[in-house]
C-alpha cells in the first residue's frame, strides 16, 4: 500500500485566458492553505506559466506545484537549437517542477510516437523534473490490458531503470477522458487493476495516477484503491470551487 499522500494534478489544457488562469490558480491556492496532506500541481497553458509562476512564488505553499503540460525534446539531446516555435526542458527548470508527456491528445493531433514521448521524458529527469508519463488505451476491449503493458514497455524501454522510481505515471483510459468517445470515467475497480498492472513493471515506488472525468462525485472511488496515488483531472479542475472539493475530498483519504 502506498503511504504516499495523494497528488492532485490540474491540467487546463488549452482553455483558460490570462485573466481566467490567474483567478483560478489565486482562488485554489487560496483554498490550499486549509487543505493538506496532498501535493497539487497546476498545468496552465505555456504563456501563462509565468504569471501563474509568479502568484505562486508569493507566499508559497509547500503542497502547491506548477507543471507545464508539454515540452520539446530534440533527437540529440540538445539544450537548444533550431525548431522554431518550441520549448525545451532545461528553459523551464526554474519556473516548474513537472512536465505531462504523451498525453492522448498530443498522439492524437501532433502524432507523437513512442520514441519522442521516452525522449520527452528523459529530457525531463535531466533538467531535474518530474515528467508524468500518460498511458491509456483508445478502445475499452478485453485486450486493453495487453495495449497499455506493450505502449507501457515501448515507453520506459529507453528510460535508464534508475530513473523509474523518479516517474509519475499517468493511467489515462482515452474513452473515459471527456473529450473522448464515450468519456464515462472508469470504475474505480478497473482503474485499479490498471494502476496494478503498471506498477508491476515500473515498480511500486512509482506513483500511478487515474484520468479521465474525473470530478468530486468520483475521486473518492480512486483515491480509496490501493494502488491509485492520485488523479489527472481535465475539465473539473476549470473550476476552483469543483478542484478545491476534489482536493478536501482525496486529502480526507488515509492510505
Ligand atoms: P478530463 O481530462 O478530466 O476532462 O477527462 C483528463 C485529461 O485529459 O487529462
């Protein structure tokens, strides 16, 4: 059993402006300082890092993180170079402290592989970051298991061992999302057996998160399962009233 506390990530996708992002994250920080005993993470969109950064640093709260939900990863390993239009890892390492790689959407617009998701990620651990590492399968079928065990190796084959327990894992069923097909959150049940069968190859000590309409009426099914450290939360976390009751409710959970 995990005796980590819960880490609650907020990822704002492409949605809130300037104006909508700093109130969000004053009112959830404000909220933050009566909860405890979990770890949140803010993903805002990149130009609003920033700002977002800067309301943060005031008064700082020692459960409440910034992460970026993307960044480029050139084949070389390069620190900078010529591709117009990106950010690395290294230009982000003072300003967050997380980074979501391969996140469903990125594979499903911008075709991002295996290969460049791995090297994503290892551009994060050398920049002294934590990348959280989505994986899900598009499709709810009997073989779903399989898919995400062979994307799952496929991802942490070129990740040097040593560094997975320095990993978040991201289970994020593609259906359940709520953009998705279907986007009806999973059951707490079969996100679970998921979390076990990703920690039986990435190790015990690596946090597994579950995504996927996620909101306050269901986070408790999650947290409550064993093997499930926390929750990637997409549209509830636009609303600070809805993420700060996801938040009171996951910290409320012993584990
Ligand atoms: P959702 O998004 O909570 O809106 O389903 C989750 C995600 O895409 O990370």
């Amino acid at each position: 059993m995990s005796t980590r506390q819960p880490l609650i990530v907020a990822n704002w996708k492409m949605h809130p402006t300037l104006a909508d992002a700093v109130v969000l994250a004053t009112a959830v920080k404000r909220g933050l300082e009566d909860i405890h005993h979990l770890e949140v993470v803010l993903c805002p969109p990149a130009p609003w890092l920033v700002p977002v950064a800067e309301l943060l640093k005031h008064h700082p709260l020692h459960h409440l993180y910034l992460g970026a939900q993307n960044i480029w990863a050139p084949p070389a390993q390069a620190p900078d170079g010529a591709y117009t239009g990106e950010v690395s890892a290294e230009m982000l390492k003072h300003l967050v402290q997380y980074v979501i790689v391969g996140h469903s959407e990125r594979v499903r617009f911008f075709h991002e592989t295996a290969a460049l998701i791995s090297r994503k990620a290892i551009a994060v651990l050398e920049a002294n970051l934590t990348p959280i590492i989505c994986v899900g399968e598009v499709h709810r079928s009997s073989r779903s298991k399989d898919q995400v065990i062979e994307v799952l190796q496929g991802l942490l084959g070129p990740i040097p061992r040593t560094r997975w327990h320095d990993l978040v894992m991201a289970y994020e069923p593609i259906w359940a999302i709520s953009t998705g097909d279907d986007s009806d959150p999973a059951s707490g049940d079969y996100a679970e057996t998921m979390a076990e069968t990703i920690k039986s190859i990435v190790g015990r000590g690596t946090p597994v998160l579950y995504g996927g309409s996620v909101d306050s009426s269901n986070i408790a099914e999650f947290i409550h399962e064993d093997d499930i450290d926390g929750a990637l939360v997409g549209s509830a976390s636009l609303k600070a009233k809805e993420l700060l009751k996801i938040c009171e409710i996951a910290s409320g959970i012993k584990k």
